[in-house]
C-alpha cells in the first residue's frame, strides 16, 4: 500500500495535522461500535471538529460483503497469457484509441506536466473501472472501516479513514454517498483516499477534485501520482523481447537489473525497434518457454499502484499496445498449476522454511522467490515458473 508525506496539501486545504496520539487508538477486531468510538476520538486528538468528526462516523456500518470480497481474489490466480487476453479485448483497445483522442489535449498536459505517457494511463483506466463505466458500488467509509477493524491488515486501511474525513472537511467526500470498490479505492482510476490528498489534481478547474465525475481531474491525479512514485518522464517501461534457450535463467526475474547492452549481448532482441539504453530485468511470467519482456525502471512503479505481479504486467503491456506494441507472442509454455496445486505447492515450500505469503493459490512475488530457489536447488532451470514436475519432485 502506498504511503506518503500529507503535509503540504493538508495545509492548502485548511487542515493542520497533529500526531495521533497513542492512547487514542483503539485495536482492530472487538466491538464495532467501540472501535468507531475509538477512531473518533483518534480523529479529534489528530486536530478534527469533534462535531464534523461525530457527523462523518454517524451510521457507519460494518459490511461483511466488503469482508468476502477481499477473500475473493481468484482471478489472480490465472496465468499472464490467460489473465491478459481476459483484459484485453477489442473493444478496450478500440475505446482506449477513442478515449486518447477525445482527451488529446489532457493528454498532452499529462506528458508535458507529468511525464506520463498516454497509453500506461489509458491501460490503468480501463481495467481499474472500464473508462469509468463501473467505478464500485460499495460506500466507501464502510468499506475503509470495515477493513480496518479486520485484523488482516488494518495498517493499510486505517489512514485511510481519516483522509478519507479530511476529504470530506474539503466537501470532496460524502460518506453517506461516495462509492467505490470494495478495498476503498474512489473514481475512474480508482485512487485511495490518501492518494487523493497527496496527489489530487483539479483538472477541468472546477475548485474540485472529482474522480468520480471528471476524467480530467482522474487523469491527472493518477499521472501526479506515478510521478510521485518516482515515473521517469519520457522513458519506457516493458518491451517484448526474444530469449535465446541457452541463457542463463537463473538471471531473470525482477530482482535482476542489467544494462540492455548486457542482455543484448546475451542474445535477447527485442521485437520491434531497439533496446533503450536503460537497466533492465528479464521477466519470464510463464517460464523459459513463454512470452518474455524487458522490464525498465518504471515498470517497478507499477507495482506501488498494484502489487499484484500478473495484474501489474498485463497493464504495463497493455499500455504498449495502446501505443502501437504487437499482439505478444504466447510461445509454447509449459503447463502451469491449478490453483489447488499452487496451494499445495505454496505449502510445501512454506514447510521448507519459505515465505510465500500465504497459501492463496496466487503466484505472487514470495512464491516466485520459492520456485526459483528450490528450482536451483533440484538441478532444474531456474525461470520461476512452477510446474508439474517441480510438484512432484518435492
């Protein structure tokens, strides 16, 4: 989850913060309602109106459909190959191009302001909310609230509810109304309460930051901030390549960074135009045998908007596309897991002393790790790509 510094832009709001104080705070789980009280009285010891504070928790609900959704994340268990051509259709590449050119000249804005290039925004706006179709239909206070007072992981959501409340002193958050998903994530881009103070833009110049109803003011918060997150104006940040099957695979994956002149000499080509004179990782989300990219500097601030390694490569690719990248080539992988089996798996490891962050069947960043070190360890090639035969071996 993202963190940053509120400072400056509570102070242009009118809002100067104290730090919470320790005796304010009240633990996750318990009674709701005592740990509402408990969040109020946190609010007013940070500097809130006591009487705002009492109006924005007024009725405030605890909602067990947020609780199952966050159980419910299945999807990422799907391969790259799989979850991308799920994404990607023809009618989201077609409305993206029609998206650009209706906003062309927010756009230009964005790249000369922000550096951001039009297509890794386009990409993030239409798989967060479909152009702003469907933004969520879960209240947004409940939501935050209810995650918070769930022990999982209540550190990320906490803040949250009073930036949410800050928001709502600025008139720029109802918490009777706002929606949104089920995580708390508001408007088209989907940006957190917290992200929405730090890097909220009045882009249409109505005094307001609405991302819920102006694209413009979405569009530029979002590219705010990716800058924030350290995006590098004008550069790449994911290109399609090819891999030679004698390379060294224990030298891929995100934690390897090499100057593109390193890889070039190793055989890996890109397929349309020329390597950029950028570190880069090589990232093999289905193994030796399946699609591969180079992976540049920004394409690591994808993952402090997501961190979820199948979700954050198909919108770094996806936002080739919008630019005019081809349709990646699948290769011949071999066979992944089913989810149970990466259950399995994930267990096994776990029994082994690893950290996979989790038995949830997802192949995430701590069950890579695994793979790639067990895969050493048996004497197969070291790509990160669990299979049958890795399975079976343990």
């Amino acid at each position: 989850m993202r963190r940053f510094s509120l400072a400056l832009v509570l102070a242009c709001i009118g809002y100067t913060a104290q730090a919470p104080l320790a005796s304010a705070e009240v633990p996750c789980g318990g009674d709701f309602a005592s740990f509402v009280q408990g969040l109020e009285a946190e609010a007013v010891a940070q500097g809130h109106d006591p009487a705002v504070t009492a109006r924005f928790f007024d009725g405030v609900l605890l909602e067990q459909k947020v609780l199952a959704a966050d159980r419910r994340q299945g999807v990422f268990q799907m391969d790259f190959t799989s979850f991308a051509r799920r994404l990607i259709s023809n009618d989201r590449l077609s409305k993206g191009r029609q998206m650009a050119s209706r906003y062309a000249q927010i756009f230009d804005r964005i790249e000369e302001e922000f550096g951001v290039s039009r297509g890794v925004l386009l990409a993030f706006w239409a798989f967060e909310t479909d152009y702003g179709g469907f933004q969520g239909d879960f209240n947004t206070l409940n939501a935050l609230v209810t995650l918070a007072h769930d022990c999982r992981r209540p550190e990320l959501f906490r803040p949250q509810i009073f930036s949410a409340l800050s928001l709502y002193e600025h008139g720029d958050f109802d918490p009777d109304t706002t929606t949104g998903a089920w995580a708390g994530e508001i408007g088209q881009v989907q940006m957190l309460p917290r992200d929405i103070l730090e890097n909220g833009v009045d882009g249409d110049g109505d005094g307001h930051v609405r991302l819920k109803t102006s694209a413009p003011d979405a569009l530029m918060s979002g590219a705010k901030m990716l800058q924030s997150l350290g995006w590098h104006a004008g550069e790449p940040w994911l290109q399609e390549v090819t891999v030679p099957g004698d390379l060294d695979f224990s030298i891929t994956g995100t934690q390897d960074k090499r100057p593109s002149s390193e890889w070039a000499q190793m055989g890996v080509r890109p397929r349309e135009g020329a390597l950029a004179d950028l570190p880069a990782s090589l990232i093999l989300p289905q193994g030796k045998g399946g699609p591969a990219f180079l992976a540049y500097p920004n394409f690591h601030v994808y993952f402090e908007w997501n961190q979820s390694f199948t979700y954050v490569l198909t919108a770094a690719y996806f936002a080739t596309r919008l630019e005019g990248a081809p349709v990646f080539d699948a290769g011949t992988p071999v066979p992944g897991l089913s989810g149970e089996q990466m259950k399995d798996l994930q267990s096994k490891l776990a029994a082994r002393g690893y950290d996979v962050g989790g038995i949830d069947g997802i192949l995430g960043v701590g069950t890579r790790a695994a793979v790639r070190d067990m895969q050493g360890k048996l004497g197969m090639p070291v790509d990160g790509w669990p299979t049958v035969e890795l399975l079976s071996k343990l």
